[in-house]
C-alpha cells in the first residue's frame, strides 16, 4: 500500500476565530459527503445542460458539473487554448478533496509547483491518500490558513494562478481582508487570481434573512458579502477586474441544490445530522434566494497589473 503525501504544516502567530466552525464543516468522514456529492466532491456548483435542468433534478453524482465551470473560468482568463500563458506556479487555496487541485495538474501539465492548502485535517487527510504518486513532485499539501499565504515558502518565486472556489464564503471579514492582501503581494506581475463565491444582492446585508430562519451557522457561510464590499477589497489591493459575471446561472446552482437535497433525503432516510442536514437544509432555503435573485454565485477573475 502506498504511503500518503506528505502534508507541510505552516506556523503562524495570527488568529482566526472561526477557523474550528470551518474545521467542524468537513470533518464528517469523505464517504458520507459522498452520498450527498458523488464520488468526486464536488462542492462549488457548476454547469449543467439545459435539457436536464428542464427535465428536473434527480439524485445522482453532480459528475463534471463542477470542472465545466472551472474549465469555463479558465476560458475567461485566457488560460485555456494553444495561445495561453506557460505556468510557473499555482496556488490553491482551501483545496477541498482535491479533486480541482487534481485537475489543474493534468490541466496544466508545464507547471512544476502546484501549492494546496487547508486548514481541514480530514481533507488534507483525504488529499494525502489519494495524491498519485506521479503528481507527488508537483503537487504541495499545506496544513495553512488562507491569510497565511505570505508564510509558504519560495516567496521569491511568484504565483502565475490563484485559485479560491467556494472558499472565500466561510471567511470572516478581517480573514478575507487579511488573505487578499498576501495573495496580491504573492501573485506575480500578470498573475491571475480566479474565484468563484456566493454574493448577495441585496442593498443592506444587514437586514437580509433567510427564508428558513438561521437557528445555526448553516455550514460556516454566516460573513455574508456583497459584490461591491468583495471587489472593493480586491481593487484596494492593486488587483484590477479582468470579467464578472454570474456563473453558473441561478438556475443551474438551483438544480445542483436540488439534486444535492434529493441524494440526502435518499441516502440518508432516517435523517441525517450535522453539516450533511445543514447542506439540506440550506437547499430548502436559499434556492428561495436564488429564486428570488437575492443571491447568485459569482466568477471573479482579477489580474495583478504592476505599474
């Protein structure tokens, strides 16, 4: 049996609150989370055809769903095609399962330094066991917290690709702040800094409510933000706009919630509990924003552009 992947921690003097909430998020084993995703976790969306959202959601895997939408990010950035850029180095932060981390080195095959980092031990965990062996070289698992980013090693060498999916929507205001701040020093002239994140809008996030009230912090997502606070933070930190849009369409993220609710409510017949009843619940609730168009998940994809 192969051994895993070794799994650097980095040391930090900062705090972060809310980093144990995140934590307790993913730290129900990968084998129930797959009865609610499908075998490859996939947790940010994606892209789906529309002959099948018209005909309905039923359970199953989300299968692909979330690399097309990666895949279509990548597109935007002009990062994709025989014309694009060689990358030197890339950058993952809050790197889930892997799965995305897995596909950005087959993606981009030039790039000897792909960077990975969580601050879940169960996913890091998970990472580990299953990082082939021949992407060992390339591919870096960091025990690190997404405003540490300025404590990985090689800071001489800068990142081409920061990608941050899904990841942002846990992180505290100050976290956020902080964590942009280090990726705009770390990214390199040109650099890409690729996202896709939940935003709501709404004109005063202060008073918004969920359709089913929060008796809990549904899954780490209680720092809610606005499109203008997120790309504020991005501007103030010398990182200019390449594209915004909605991606995947509400529509598209309502059947991705859909199917997510009919694979718990078919895998898990007596109730679930913990974050995997969170996740269900959430798919009650904000697919009532996203009908609404309170909420939409957005890809944001900023250049840093030195003067």
């Amino acid at each position: 049996m192969e051994s895993a992947a070794k799994i650097n921690v980095i040391e930090t003097h900062r705090t972060d609150k809310y980093q144990d909430k995140v934590v307790d998020t993913y730290d129900d084993p990968p084998e129930m989370w797959q009865k609610a995703l499908g075998d490859n976790l996939s947790f940010q969306f994606g892209l789906f055809d529309q002959a099948e959202i018209a005909e309905g959601a039923r359970p199953g895997s989300i299968g692909p769903a979330e690399f097309r939408a990666f895949d279509h990010q990548l597109e935007l950035a002009g990062l994709l095609g025989p014309s694009r850029p060689q990358l030197r180095r890339i950058l993952d932060i809050g790197c889930g399962w892997g799965f995305i981390t897995k596909h950005i080195a087959a993606l981009f095959t030039e790039c000897q330094c792909i960077d990975a980092i969580n601050i879940s031990q169960r996913q890091l965990d998970f990472c580990a066991n299953n990082l082939p062996m021949d992407l060992r070289k390339r591919v870096n698992l960091y025990f690190c917290n997404g405003q540490d980013v300025d404590l990985l090693p090689d800071s001489a060498v800068p990142y081409d690709l920061v990608v941050v999916r899904g990841v942002y929507t846990h992180f505290p205001f100050d976290v956020f702040e902080a964590s942009v701040a280090q990726v705009a020093q770390r990214l390199s002239p040109r650099g890409t800094l690729l996202i896709s994140d939940t935003l709501y809008r709404v004109t005063d996030i202060e008073t918004y409510k969920s359709p089913i009230p929060d008796t809990v912090d549904r899954l780490a997502c209680a720092h809610r933000k606005t499109p203008d606070y997120f790309i504020s933070v991005l501007k103030q930190n010398g990182l200019h706009l390449h594209d915004l849009r909605i991606l995947p369409s509400n529509a598209e993220v309502i059947h991705w919630f859909d199917k997510v609710r009919l694979n718990i409510e078919q895998n898990f017949p007596d109730g679930a509990s913990g974050p995997i009843q969170e996740l269900h619940d959430m798919a009650v609730s904000f697919n009532q924003s996203l009908a609404k168009e309170k909420a939409s998940v957005y890809s944001i994809i900023a250049r840093h552009v030195v003067v």
